[in-house]
C-alpha cells in the first residue's frame, strides 16, 4: 500500500531481505570451490614430486638414500576435508541465525569464521605432527561455534535453543523416524502449540514489565486464537484486524487492500480470551471495556516481524478494537510503479523544474498522501538545488537523500510557521511543507513563493481542484494564492485485479459508449471471478491483489487563476480544467480499466467514494 502513515498493508519480503545478508550467504560456494583447488593442487603436486624422486643414494659423507615416493595419505586429507564442509555450512547458519534472531551478525560471523582459516594453516601445512594440526583445526572450527550457541541460547526463547537436550532429543526423534524408529520426542509447551507465531510484549515500564506480561498472556485461554487470528490476517495480506464484541459473541473482519472483509465468528468466551491477550501484550488494562486505550506489541510468523498497533474503545453494544499492521518500508520505488503514466511524469517533473511557485499534492484521507509527497520529491532535481523540508517532530517523513529536515513540534503547539522566518534565512531553492494545518502556514507558503522560492505542500482533497479551494477556505487571499500555484496532483488508491484469476469479458456497446470508449478501440476488459469453483491461492477468493494509484495532473492557467480569483466555485473550475486539456480521475481511471490493471466495478467504487 502506498501510504505508511495511512494504515497501509505491511507486505512482508521473503527470506532475510530485511537486513544484509552479508558475503557469506553468496561467496561460501566460491570460498569453498576455490580452498578444495588449492588442496587438491597441493596434493597432486605432492604426489607428483614424490613419485619423481630417483631412487639411488646421493653422495656425501653422510649418505641419504631416497625411496620411490608415494607418501602421500588419503586417510589424513578426508579429516580435513570433512572439517572443510562442516565449516562452510556452519558459517552460513550461523549467519542466517544472528541475523533472525539479532544475535550480533557482524561480530559472530567473522568469529567463527577467520579461526578456523587459521588453524587449517596452521595445522594441515605448518605443524608436522599429524595429531597436533589435526587437534588445532578441531578447536578452530568448534571452539567459536560452542561460544556462539551459549551466547544465542542465552538471548532466545527455551524452545529456540539448539544443542540443549531437549533439543537433541528433538533431531534424534527426527532422524530415527526416517529410518522408521519412533520415540518420544520433547513435548511442546501449551503456548508453543498452534500457529507458528511468536509475540513479543511491548509498551511497559522496562523490559521485565513486559517479559511478565507475555508470560501471563501465555496462561490465558485465549492465546493459541490469538496466535491463530494473527497468522490468518499476515496470510491475507491484511492491513487491519477489526474485533466487534456484543453480548451474543464477536464479529472480526480483514482489512485487505483498503476494503473490510468478513473472517469468521466467535462466541464471546473465545473473543475475550483473544482481547485479554491483546491487551496484554500492549500492556493495555484487560478489565477495562469502556474507555479508549493504545498500545502495541510484536508478532513473528514466518520468519518476519510485524509491529501492530491495538486501540480499543468502548461501544453501545459492547467493544471495539482495532489491530493494525505498520508497515516497514515503501513498496514503490518510482512513480511508474505507482501507476503514473509516463507522460504524466514528464509533465509533472516540467512543471518542478519551475524556479517558484506552489505545488499541491492531494488525495482523500487515508489515499497513500505521504508516499505520492515523497515519490514526486524523488523525481525533482535534488541534487542540483537545494531542498528543506518543515516537518513535525513526533511524524518526521520518510528520509530522501539531500532534503534537509527542520523540526517543529505540533504537539506543543506549534504549526510549520513558526519555523519559516530561519528557514528563508538559509536561502534554499525549494521548501517541503508536508502539511498545512492553519492560516498562517497557508501565508507563509504564499509568501515564500512571493519571495522566488519553489514549495511543495499537500492537502486533502477528492480532486484536483476542490484542493485549490481548499486552500482558499485556510482564508487565504485569491489574489495572493492564485499566481502562485503551479499544479495539483491529486491520486486515489484502486485495487488491482489478481493476475492469477481475473477473467476476461466483451463489454456491450452500450458500456464503450458510455465509457467513451470508440467502437472497436476495445476488444476484451476483464474483472474478477464470478462463482469460482476454488477460491484463488493468490488473492483468497478476493479477485483482487495489491493496490495502485491513479493520478490527474492539473496545470493551473491564467483562465482558472482568474475563476479562483473571480468566482472560487466548483463547478466552473471544472469546466476551467476541461476547457484547459486537464483529464479527470474518471478518464484516468477508465484507462486503467481498459489496460486491464483493474476493473469496472471497483474504479466505480473509488471514483464514489
């Protein structure tokens, strides 16, 4: 989802790709390939060397005779290569485990890895004595591998420790029950039952606070249907998790791409075990039904960590709560990938090459705002002009390389004004106000502009030009603002169609028509299953997966900095952009449909909304 500030969708990466991998996950084979040559070639040179001594006494007082060679021990170099191969998988887990479980990657991994190097040396090709080297290139492998495991096992979890007996007894149950031999393996405890998932107390006055609240959660009924509702919702992509509690039981839906989604219900005895962990964890009070509380708590499933945000409020028939999954990262890396057509860019990046003026970013709320702010930034000239960006404090915006942040904090009080006056002192090319909370920003942005400087700041709004007025109703003069603004770039979010199942149909004439479309421009459009036999795989029977933007690009001419001037309305700054060559959401919406990016029904969803 685009918009991280806006409840988006966490969208977790595969593997390990949320922190560096490091050389030892894509150099150990060349490592490997590369040490064995050298082996071998010492070997076969050995060998050779030794067959080619002549066999015939050498002159001298003190006679030597040599004999025919082959010396060389195959026994001695399986040891050795042996160790080799142990080595190179065991510094490839320890370098997957310090990364999973935050053990200090940069320091184990080169531990237990130079050691070993070392010894090899040292004791295949340095000290003569077989038993020696050998016993040196045991210790250099299994000495900062036995330290590693004490130092993981005191960080983690009893059931993630390796080497304990318990774990030992686990693998042995493992491998004797391929060769058909069942024992008894270590029992789970209660809590380690069910989904795959791992919470993690947050929001107490330490870290013992917390360890204890997980350890009561852990007692309640209801943690294995927490655990459970967590995975299901991680599984289905879900941004949020709504719990709605009456006195007959509980209703939960997804939050997916945007849209509410119905999940199971539950009876009231399930739906108060699964909130009393919840609240739990984000050290909220169980007991407390009525009035609002926030906190928030980790989970782990499959590998990746969520950070989920509970807020709980009393309602007529009982209680709400809302669970919610940050997201970690942008999801887009350039406007194309957020649905801008590419003429659209390049009329957009013109239009910021403008030495002054206003440019203004919309969309409703919740409409990904932010992270269009921050993808139009990324396509400006920052690094030929200078850029500073006013933003609060408590909700810094994402970090962009060679855009300056200075802070104001809201919750004080504060607005983005006050930090104007030292700012123009500064004398940048380019200013970033993220949001216009009051007059007296709205003013200053003018002002600066006034002043030859080029400002990007955003709004909420439907659509383009209901954000110009927008800007008006901060009580700004027409006369001031008007000159001053250059474009407005409005977006809203639309799901996209699931590749794996979208259907293609042959629209009537009828819908061309109305769609504007002219006969025969369109063959097929598509759109999601209608009573599919199996739910997809991909997108859970929904028909969609993941989202995208459209955006219209309004260029404000001097006709409609007249109608702002003049007559601030609606309706006749449509017809100003119309008459201007601007298109609307509706038309870049009907484009999208026709790529078949999304479909009919849901552009008609967005554009009501």
């Amino acid at each position: 989802m685009p918009d991280s500030t806006d409840q988006s969708n966490c969208q977790p990466a595969a593997g390990y790709s949320s922190r560096p991998r490091g050389l030892f996950n894509s150099g150990l084979s060349t490592s490997f390939v590369c040490v064995l040559a050298v082996v071998a070639f010492l070997c076969v040179a050995g060998d050779c060397f030794a067959q080619s001594w002549p066999d015939y006494p050498l002159p001298g007082p003190n006679e030597i005779t040599r004999g025919t060679g082959q010396y060389f021990s195959w026994l001695k170099l399986i040891p050795l290569i042996l160790l080799f191969l142990s080595w190179v998988w065991l510094v490839d887990w320890v370098s997957r485990d310090a990364q999973e479980y935050d053990t200090n990657f940069a320091l184990w991994v080169p531990i237990v890895f130079f050691p070993f190097l070392l010894a090899l040396f040292l004791g295949a090709f340095t000290i003569p004595i077989f038993a020696a080297g050998m016993t040196l290139t045991v210790l250099g492998l299994f000495g900062p591998m036995i330290a590693y495991v004490v130092a993981r096992n005191g960080q983690v979890e009893y059931h993630e420790k390796v080497l304990t007996s318990a774990h030992l007894r686990y693998v042995a149950s493992i491998v004797l029950a391929k060769l058909g031999i069942n024992i008894a393996a270590e029992a789970q405890a209660a809590h380690q039952k069910g989904a795959q998932v791992e919470f993690t107390a947050m929001g107490g006055k330490d870290d013992q606070v917390d360890q204890a609240n997980l350890l009561t959660s852990r007692q309640s009924p209801g943690f294995l249907p927490a655990k459970a509702l967590i995975a299901g919702a991680v599984d289905h992509r879900a941004e949020k998790i709504m719990l709605d509690f009456t006195s007959d039981g509980v209703t939960s839906k997804y939050q997916v791409d945007g849209v509410w989604h119905d999940s199971d219900e539950r009876d009231r005895e399930e739906g108060d075990g699964m909130l009393e962990v919840f609240k739990r964890l984000a050290a909220a009070k169980p007991g407390e039904r009525r009035a609002r509380q926030k906190g928030k708590f980790q989970a782990k499933y499959n590998k990746k960590k969520h950070t989920c945000s509970l807020a709980t409020q009393g309602t007529k028939t009982g209680e709400r709560a809302v669970i919610a999954f940050e997201a970690n990262k942008n999801l887009f890396a350039t406007l194309e990938e957020l649905g801008m057509r590419e003429k659209m860019i390049a009329d957009l990046k013109a239009l910021m090459l403008s030495e002054n003026g206003i440019i203004l970013v919309s969309s409703m709320k919740a409409g990904g705002l932010s992270t269009s702010l921050s993808m139009t930034l990324r396509n400006t000239d920052r690094l030929l002009r200078d850029f500073i960006i006013i933003e609060d404090e408590a909700n810094p915006a994402p970090e962009i390389e060679n855009v300056d942040p200075v802070t104001y904090a809201a919750a004080k009080g504060e607005s983005p004004a006050v930090k104007f006056e030292g700012v123009l002192r500064k004398q940048p090319d380019v200013i970033v106000v993220p949001e216009m909370p009051d007059k007296e920003t709205a003013q200053a942005i003018v002002d600066a502009a006034k002043k030859e400087f080029l400002l990007f700041t955003t709004v909420r709004a439907k659509e383009a030009v209901e954000a110009l007025l927008r800007v008006l109703l901060l009580k700004v003069p027409a006369k001031d603002f008007a000159p001053q603004v250059k474009c407005v770039l409005n977006q809203r979010l639309i799901r996209k169609l699931c590749e794996t199942c979208k259907e293609p149909y042959e629209p009537p004439p009828a819908l061309l028509k109305k769609l504007g479309i002219p006969k025969g421009r369109v063959e097929e459009l598509f759109r999601h299953p209608e009573d599919p036999e199996k739910p997809c795989p991909d997108c859970h029977g929904i028909g969609y997966k993941g989202r995208t933007a459209i955006f219209e690009l309004l260029t404000v001419d001097d006709m409609m900095r007249e109608v702002l001037i003049k007559q601030p309305k609606l309706d006749i700054l449509r017809k100003a952009a119309r008459k201007a060559g601007n298109r609307t959401l509706q038309e870049e919406g009907i484009l999208a449909v026709v790529k078949g990016v999304t479909s009919l029904p849901e552009l008609m969803r967005v554009l009501k909304q």
